[in-house]
C-alpha cells in the first residue's frame, strides 16, 4: 500500500489535481509548494494618515544566509491595489529601517506593501528567501508599537536583482474555503478598533466580521472599523482571513494580529 501511496503522491500533489480539489472543495490546499529559487515576502501594511507614520525594519538576507549581496527592493499599492511607487536599497548595514511617511508616499491614505531581498548576483542553487520583517506605527511621532509579517503572499523568481522583467507571483492556489475565525480579546476594554484586511488572492473574498459583510477586490486594503462587542469573529471563504488589529484607549494604542 505505501509503495502505491508513492506512485500516487506526484498525481495527487499536481497543480491540476488540487485546483480540482480546492475547486470542489473535496480537499483544499491554500499555499503552494514553489520549486524554484524565488524571494518572497508579506502583504505588510503602511498607513500616514490620521498622524501615523510606518516604520519598516529589513534584515540583509542574503548576506546573513547565504553569503551573497543583495538588494531590498519595496513595491507599494494603494488601498484599491493599484501599485503606487517602488524604491531599491542597498544594504551598508546588516539591517534597513526606512520610514513611510506621508511626504514619502505624497499622499495620506493606507495600503500594502512587499518587501523584497533580491540577489546582486547569479543564483545557481535553490535560494528561497522570505520576508516577515516588523512594521511599526506610530502615532503623532510616539514610540512605535511594531508587529511581524502575518502571511507569506508574493513572490518573484531569483535571478538577479536587475530582474525587471519578471512580475511579481501569487503563493496562494486559487480556493474556495469556509473559514471562521475567532479572536481571543475582548475588544471592550477599547474605546474604537480598527480591522485590517489584505486581500492577496486574483479573486474575491469575503469577510463576515460578527455579522457586517464585505468585499475585498485582488490586491483590496479595507479598514472595517467594530465597536461594542466583547468578542469578534470573521467568517471567509478565504482560507487564512487573519487580520491586523489595531485597537484604541484615549492617547494609547496598540497594533497585533488577529
């Protein structure tokens, strides 16, 4: 039986066999197994308006790892998706703090952002390189409150860092999930809190926040704003709908994951 499991394995495992499953909702697989040298990284969140400013801390990867330079190279989108700029750093330090503030970004709005650690030279072996940096926020120039990266969401195959050819992938399989998810705080010991969410997928989803239901287009940044409850919880069809938390108390605020 083990060795017929094995002969199986490589059909049950193909991209046809899940988007079969995840399509019939028989068997659902999210993240996919990528093969190639690739570097990847979150959806991570900035925002300047409202007094804040983003604070973004990248780690020189490729030298720390692999022993090869490397460049960070930051790609942002606006709330809708849309790419909005990109800027390239060369690592002088084993770690990069850049500040995203709305004379940075010209606009005092939110959105996301990946974050990615490119190779200066030829890749030979298998080099997969993932970001989940902290981002910190702070409000009205006050210490920040930082948070790690919550979901590995894009990717872009590593060759080199001139690579302006190559676009940035998905790591997500296209699926149809049924998911509930439930936070574990109670939100009332907060005067207002703010629920981020990020939608990586090419398609639809959507969010069912205790009752109240959205839509988040590909690529959609949306801020659902709760007040009231004790407890939330979020229904999706998107099998990881984990959002960024940030919560409120007079001058106080605090930022986590759901």
């Amino acid at each position: 039986m083990t060795s017929i499991k094995k002969l199986l394995r490589p059909i049950y495992n193909s991209a046809l066999a899940i988007r079969i499953g995840n399509f019939t909702r028989l068997r659902t697989v999210i993240f996919k197994d990528i093969p190639y040298s690739y570097s990847a990284s979150d959806l991570f969140f900035w925002k300047t308006h409202q007094g804040f400013e983003t604070i973004f801390r990248a780690t020189d990867i490729g030298r720390h790892y692999f022993d090869k330079d490397s460049v960070l190279k930051l790609i942002f989108f606006d709330n809708k998706g849309s790419e909005l700029k990109s800027f390239d750093f060369n690592f002088s330090s084993k770690v990069i703090e850049f500040h995203i503030t709305k004379e940075i970004m010209q606009i005092e709005s939110f959105g996301s952002f990946v974050a990615l650690n490119l190779l200066n030279e030829n890749v030979g072996d298998e080099i997969k390189i993932t970001n989940r940096c902290y981002v910190g926020y702070s409000r009205n120039h006050d210490e920040p409150s930082f948070v790690h990266g919550n979901v590995i969401s894009r990717h872009i195959k590593q060759k080199n860092s001139k690579q302006e050819s190559e676009s940035l992938l998905s790591n997500f399989w296209p699926h149809k999930a049924k998911t509930t998810y439930l936070i574990q705080k109670n939100f009332k010991d907060f005067e207002e809190n703010e629920f981020v969410f990020i939608n990586p997928l090419h398609s639809n989803i959507e969010i069912v926040l205790n009752g109240s239901q959205h839509c988040l287009s590909p690529m959609e940044t949306k801020i659902i704003r709760a007040n009231g409850d004790s407890l939330y919880s979020i229904e999706s069809n998107f099998g990881f709908p984990r959002p960024l938390v940030f919560s409120y108390k007079n001058k106080f605020f605090d930022v986590h994951h759901g």
